[in-house]
C-alpha cells in the first residue's frame, strides 16, 4: 500500500486558483508541508507537484507527456494547435531539433543586431513612454525581421497587439479571452498565407530564418508539415519573442529599485548573466508547467495513475527554501557560483534545453535581457517618475500597473 498524496477537500479549486494565481500551488505546498498534493481544478483531478526532485519527476519522458495537457482555452490562445508544446517521444524530438537548428551563436547575435537597432530608434525620443508597449513594438519589429516575416510599417501596431493577446488572454474571462481567440485566428492566417507564397516561390526569405525553415521543414515521416501547422510554429518563435517584454520590463524595474546592484553591474563586481537570472528567478513569469501520467508508477511511495494531470510549480521552485537561501531577497550574487541544475531553476520550465520540454528560446531571453540592462546603464539617461510599481500575483502574466513609464529618455 502506497502513501496517501495529501487531499484538498471540497469539490473544486477553479476559482481559489484565479484568485490566488502564481501562489496557489505554493501555499499549498507550505500548509500540507508537502512537495506534492491533490486537488480539483475545472473538474477534474489534479496532482501538483514542487520542488527539485519533482522537477525532474515531471520532465521524464518516459513517466508524462504533454499531449492533451494544456487546456483547451490556452491551445486557443497561448500555444496553437498541433504546435512543438503538444508533443511527445520521437515527434517532439524532431520539432525541437527544427527550432534549436536556428538558435546557434551568429544567428542569436543577428537577432540582438536587430533589437539594438530598434532600441536605438527610441533614443532621440526625449518623451514619455511606456516601457512594457514600447519593448513590445521594439522585439516584434526585430524578430519578424530575425524571422524572414515581412511586417508593414502600417501593420506593426496590429500585429505586435495581436501577439500581446495571445500571451496575455490564456487565462483571462470574457472579453479579453474572445480577444484572444481572434488574435490567434487572425495571426495564423496572417502566417499560412506567407508559407503559401514561400512554397509558390513567390516570397523568398533568407536561409536560417524561421519563415523559411519551417515551411521546408519534414516530419519524421518526410513530409512537409501542413501550413497550418507551420503557421502555429512560426507564431512560437515571435509570440515567446514578445513576452520577453515583460521580462524588459522587471529587468529595467529590478535596475531602478535595487541602484546597489545595479552599481554592482556597471562596475564589473556583478556580472550581467548574474542579475539576468536573478531577475528571471525572482520575478513572476510563468505559474505553472502541465503534464500528463503517461502510464501508472511509483514515486516516493506515491502512485501516479495513467492519464492524471499534474501541475509543476514554476514560481514557487524558483523560490523554494529549499533551493534558495532567502529566496523572497533579490540578490543576483547567489548567480555568481551557482550549481546549476535542469531542475532546482525552471522560469522557462526545466529539463534538456536542446530535447526537452525546456523553452528553446532560453538562450535568447538571456542574451536580449543583458543587452537591456548594457543600454539602460550604458546608453540610455532616463527618469522614472512616481507611478504605482506593484504587481499582483493573481494576475497572469504578472506586470507592474503603471508597466514602468519613463520620461527624458535620451
């Protein structure tokens, strides 16, 4: 007889859920004083799991997959049908090698050639703006570019707001989430209509770019993927492109509210990387990761049966007590000598960046962020004025309310 997985009572957690948002799993966690627990969410049962160990339960291959895991209404949105996310085994492997085939050192530097320039244009502005706005217009003019995806001055605007919704609308209700649902229908078509051309050989974007890989990419079978499916993929190296906004955003807000670090940074005692990770760390992002019991086993005495869904606590490993030491402490120094792992660092999600289930795009997020913080202390004279800086962590994503304005940018 295995250990009982500790139970939340009542009959569904849905609503405590949206309520509580990046601490839901967390506080359980603290009360039951367990790394993994049972409750209800839209119906159905789920376990949640935190922690190190959990970690690297959850991206096992051969323990969970993916398929039939993301809710339907974050497929609506978030991710796309079909797309890399979805799948499993020798398929997913196959996709993640198409994405990471892009992300090698020159094409990465192309990319951040790419973000300079544009951030560059907003030097002279010497007005107001809004940080999390303008870094968004900022990546989606850069990775269209980065991508072989032609983007009309006249369209940056709609296109750049359409991929804002598909990041934020996931767990939105109402409005906003329909909003999304028509962002991710107009973006796909907006895509699909391109890799028709590209196969018609009527447009002709540069080699080693996405644009023009995908749509000549083959599945393991040697068949080119559907435009469809080609759409949605393309759609996943420009939307995670632009949600790096919100990490602009808490780099720059982590660079005004702690000036003893930032000090640290410009003159040489701190490294970048350091206070990029620290930054990605402490900050909310993503909540949680999910996942499917691919066939029943044993963990820790505790029996996993086929088909449950199981949630990994994102935020709260990243602030586990028992991976950090003072983990609600900004401090980008524990970076310095820092024993990394797959799994006790997991913003991203955790695993094999190269095969697993690891955000492809990592690397870039790094790479676009110590370019930030290089121009926000090097390059830029700014002021930030009095605004209301708090962030909710019922909110997802999580942003400051005023999304960081900044005036007298120079």
């Amino acid at each position: 007889m295995g250990k009982v997985i500790p139970k939340q009572e009542g009959l569904d957690h849905s609503v405590d859920f949206l309520r509580e948002g990046y601490l839901f799993v967390a506080n359980r966690r603290k009360s039951f004083q367990s790394n993994i627990f049972e409750t209800r969410l839209l119906g159905e049962r789920v376990i949640c799991l935190g922690g190190e160990d959990a970690a690297a339960l959850f991206y096992d291959a051969d323990k969970f997959t993916r398929q039939d895991a993301a809710p339907k209404r974050l497929l609506k949105t978030l991710f796309g049908e079909d797309g890399v996310q979805t799948l499993n085994g020798t398929a997913h492997t196959h996709r993640k090698r198409m994405f990471m085939s892009l992300m090698t050192k020159e094409n990465i530097d192309r990319l951040l050639r790419l973000t300079d320039r544009e951030w560059k244009r907003i030097r002279h502005a010497g007005e107001e703006i809004v940080l999390y706005d303008e870094a968004q217009q900022v990546l989606m003019k850069a990775v269209c570019e980065w991508a072989g995806v032609p983007l009309a001055r006249d369209e940056v605007a709609k296109r750049t707001d359409e991929m804002r919704l598909l990041f934020e609308s996931g767990t939105s209700l109402g409005p906003t989430y329909l909003q999304g649902r028509k962002a991710r229908s107009s973006a796909e078509a907006w895509i699909r209509q391109m890799v028709k051309e590209v196969r018609s050989n009527r447009l002709l974007p540069n080699k080693q770019t996405a644009l023009y890989e995908f749509s000549w990419h083959r599945d393991e079978s040697g068949e080119l993927l559907p435009e469809e499916v080609v759409a949605v993929e393309v759609l996943n190296i420009l939307r995670p492109t632009v949600a790096i906004s919100v990490y602009v955003l808490f780099t720059v807000l982590a660079l005004h509210q702690f000036p003893r670090e930032r000090a640290q940074v410009k003159q040489g005692q701190l490294s970048k990387t350091a206070f990029v990770q620290e930054v990605r760390r402490f900050y909310p992002f993503f909540p949680v990761a999910a996942a499917r019991v691919k066939t029943d086993f044993e963990w820790d005495g505790y029996t996993f049966t086929e088909g449950t869904l199981t949630l990994l606590d994102l935020y709260g490993t990243n602030h586990d007590s028992a991976i950090w030491a003072e983990p609600d402490q900004f401090n980008p120094a524990r970076f310095m000598d820092w024993k990394e792992s797959p799994f006790n660092f997991i913003p991203q999600g955790g695993g094999d960046v190269d095969f697993g289930h690891r955000c492809a795009g990592e690397h870039v997020t790094i790479a676009i962020l110590e370019q930030v913080i290089e121009l926000f202390t090097e390059e830029f004279s700014y002021t930030v004025p009095p605004q209301d800086l708090s962030y909710s962590f019922v909110d997802m994503p999580s942003l400051p309310k005023s999304k960081l304005r900044l005036t007298d940018v120079k």
